[in-house]
C-alpha cells in the first residue's frame, strides 16, 4: 500500500510538473511569439537579413511608402519622398530603429497569437499600415532645410496627428551611397533626430521659463527689465543679442531677451523652473505612442546664478527632444492638452480598423496655456510680422541656439491658430544660424503646403 502511494505521489508530481512546463511554454509563447516569428531567420519574411515579405505602408493620402512584390521591397516612386520619409518609414535591416518596418515589424508580417503569420505564407503579405504622414509636405520640408541636416516635425494638436517627420542627413534606399558609413556627411544618418534627437534650444526655452514665472511672479505683467547689452548676475555676466533698454515682460519676448529672461530665472530659481520643466515632460522618459524619444534635459545650476541665467534662455545644460517640445506646443495651443503626436492612422489589424485614440503627452494649467498662446502670438504681430507667415495666423517663437565650437542652430517652435489649420510646428537646422531665417522659412513652408494641398 505504501509503495502504492508513493508511486502515485511520484505519478502526480510529474504531471504537475509537465502541466507547470506547458503553462511555462504557453506563457512563454504569448510573450515572445511575435518576437520568435519576426527573427531574421524566417524566410519567409526575410531575405538576406531584409524585410522581404510584408503589409504595404501607406501614407494619409494612400501614395504607396513601401510594398512587398515577387519577394522584394518596393519603395515610393519619388526619390525626394523616399528620402524625406526614410526614418519614419525606416529601412528594411532594422537599423533605424525606430522606423515603422521597425517597430511595427509585427504588424506588418501579419502575426497573431492563435496563426502566427500564416497570412503572410498563404497570400504573401501581411497586415497594411496606413501613416498620419504626409509624404508631400515631408518632402516640402526636406527641401526647406535646403543644404542643412536638422528636422522638421509637424502635428495637428486637436487630434495628435503627425503630418510631418523629417530627419536630416537621409538617403535614397534604392540608391545607397557607396560611402554612407564612412563620409562625415552621412554621421548619424540611421538616427531619427525628430524622436531620438536632443539639441540645445536656445530662446524657445524661454516659453518654459515664461509659463514658470507666469505661475508663480504674481506682478510679472506689470514689471520692467532694464536691458543693456548685457546682464551682471554677481558671479558672471549673461550677454544679450541686443540693447532694448526698458521693456516688459511681453516685449522681453517678443525680442527674446537674454538679460530680462537670465534675470526673471535667476528670480523663480534652479528649484520653481526645474519643477515647471518637469512637469513638462524634461528629465521624464516619454513616448509618442509605440515610439521611444529622448529624454530632454533641464538641471539647471543652483551654484552658479550666472549657469542659471543660461539655463532659463536654452543655453548651458538644458537639452530638449524635437517631438517632445512639440507635444509642448500642442499643449499651448490646445488648452494645456498636449497629445502625443502619432505616426500611425491605421492598421490591417481589428484594433487598428477600429482606430486610435490619442494619447496625452503633456497637460499645461489651461489658464498658462492661454496666456502662453497670446504671447508668442504677439511675437508674430508685434515682431516677426504677418507676413512672414502670410494666412496662418501665427504663433510662435524663434530660437538660436549657440554652440562652443560652431555655427548656432537655428530653431522655431509655433502653430496655426486657425481653427481649420491645427497644427504646430517644430524645426531644427543644425548650424545655420538665426531662428528667424531658415528655421522660420522651413516653418512657413512646410505650414503654407499643408493649407495649400488639405
């Protein structure tokens, strides 16, 4: 009897352990089956360590981004759109990683829990993704940049639609040059700078520091700073990029001054602007839905007031991500609701057909936002002029962001304030100069498009 029960014990604890095993596989399997099915070595969707079999990516207007034929990849017909919209597309090794064949890999080669991707073997391709991006208006802003490396992103702030996700320096997938690798031209070329960029600001910093002192200088409306080229802080000296003499806090602005802005952050301090930067976004790891971005950064000195004055223009340690501030700006324009801006319209999948909801990315006090939002529109009317922008209704603030050993950024953060035209807008040209110049035009051109081809 006793042998009985043993070998019965013995019996149950096998079983036990078989059914924890098939627990374990099937646990398993859920978790990292898509991971399993989308390995290089399937050749049934790769080729050569290349996405050969997959859905078809559309962009908003249907124009075919890329495709799977006869076991091959086929890109857009425009060379200028194949470069325009290659990080957001992403090549098909995976080395942008942060491209749609990329990230959405999965999607695309039809894979499901319960049939794996017997789609893809059956009919030969996978699930479609159609993009909120625009190709014609990317590449309206890959040629705005000109001769210039930089990006261009541009988001409808209602919905969190992104139009446009330009990186600069790009390349042609049908044509790679020879010396993609090894040219200093083409250094950084697989990075997407929209989502994995982080530049130096410069003065569109200077909207963050102008919601902190509107949140927390009671009398800031009524103050006057005194400019005269330059701002001594007791151990240092900030320089402006002029002489304004007596201004208020709208006109410190509207002339983006360094000495009344170093002197309002010293003001508030390294604790009150950090806090406002932070609830922001800075120093936080965000998301614009599946995509990963860089952190931006803003630990202002509490040691040095001269650090902190820097700092609170966009200089020193501060470091901001483009479709971050651009969730930023949503939030401006959209009552204190930044949504995050979203590549992806739809999918093949049940999910996708029924559609995405947006997702917050920032939230502003609404009454800082609207405050906000008549300040950097008097920029446009009381500085830049109408008709930098002409019909758009402008929002916005330049930016130049100096650099130790070479030529400053020129930056633009804005948006429409037309009902009919949401969107806001951010642009970086690395090295060329004054916000007002090609950032600006960039901006203009790439909005003028938009309201040009809705």
């Amino acid at each position: 009897m006793k042998k009985t029960v043993k070998r019965a014990a013995v019996l149950y604890a096998l079983v036990a352990i078989f059914l924890a095993g098939i627990i374990l596989l099937a646990v398993q399997f859920a978790l990292n089956g898509s991971k399993w099915a989308n390995n290089k070595a399937n050749r049934h969707i790769y080729s050569s360590g290349s996405v050969a079999n997959a859905g078809t990516i559309y962009d908003r207007n249907g124009t075919v981004l890329a495709r799977s034929e006869n076991g091959k990849r086929i890109f857009a017909k425009s060379a200028a759109v194949r470069k325009a919209v290659l990080h957001t597309v992403g090549d098909t090794s995976g080395v942008i990683s942060t491209g749609t064949h990329y990230l959405y890999r999965s999607t695309l080669s039809g894979y499901s829990l319960f049939n794996g991707i017997y789609s893809l073997k059956s009919k030969g391709a996978g699930n479609d993704i159609t993009l909120n991006i625009d190709s014609g208006a990317c590449r309206a802003a890959y040629e705005a940049l000109g001769d210039y490396k930089g990006t261009v992103a541009v988001c409808n702030y209602k919905t969190g639609e992104l139009l446009v996700s330009v990186s600069k320096p790009s390349y042609d997938v049908n044509d790679v040059p020879r010396n993609l690798r090894t040219s200093e031209y083409y250094e950084g070329v697989f990075l997407d700078k929209a989502c994995s960029g982080i530049y130096t600001p410069g003065s569109i910093m200077k909207i963050i520091t102008a919601a902190c002192a509107i949140e927390n200088i009671p009398d800031i409306y009524t103050r006057t700073f005194e400019c005269k080229g330059e701002y001594k802080t007791g151990d240092g000296t900030v320089v402006c990029n002029g002489t304004h003499g007596t201004i208020s806090f709208q006109q410190a602005l509207n002339e983006s001054c360094n000495c009344a802005f170093a002197r309002i952050a010293i003001e508030l301090g390294a604790q009150k602007l950090r806090a406002t930067a932070e609830s922001l976004g800075f120093n936080k790891q965000l998301y614009a839905k599946e995509v990963p971005l860089v952190k931006s950064r803003f630990n202002p000195s509490r040691s040095s007031k001269t650090e902190l004055g820097w700092a609170g223009i966009g200089q020193s340690t501060t470091y901001v991500n483009p479709i971050h501030f651009l969730g930023i700006m949503n939030a401006i324009a959209n009552s204190g609701t930044g949504y995050a801006p979203d590549r992806i319209k739809q999918t093949g999948t049940l999910t996708g057909i029924i559609g995405r909801m947006p997702e917050v990315m920032v939230r502003m006090n609404p009454d800082t936002a609207a405050q906000l939002k008549r300040l950097l529109r008097s920029n446009v009317t009381d500085k830049y002029g109408e008709s930098r922008f002409p019909g758009l209704v402008m929002c916005g603030k330049t930016g130049t962001a100096e650099l130790d050993d070479a030529p400053s950024h020129s930056v633009f953060a804005g948006f429409c304030a037309r009902e009919d035209l949401p969107l806001c807008v951010v642009v970086i040209a690395e090295n060329a100069g004054w916000g007002s110049g090609v950032a600006a035009n960039t901006a203009n051109r790439v909005l003028q498009y938009l309201d040009n081809n809705d």
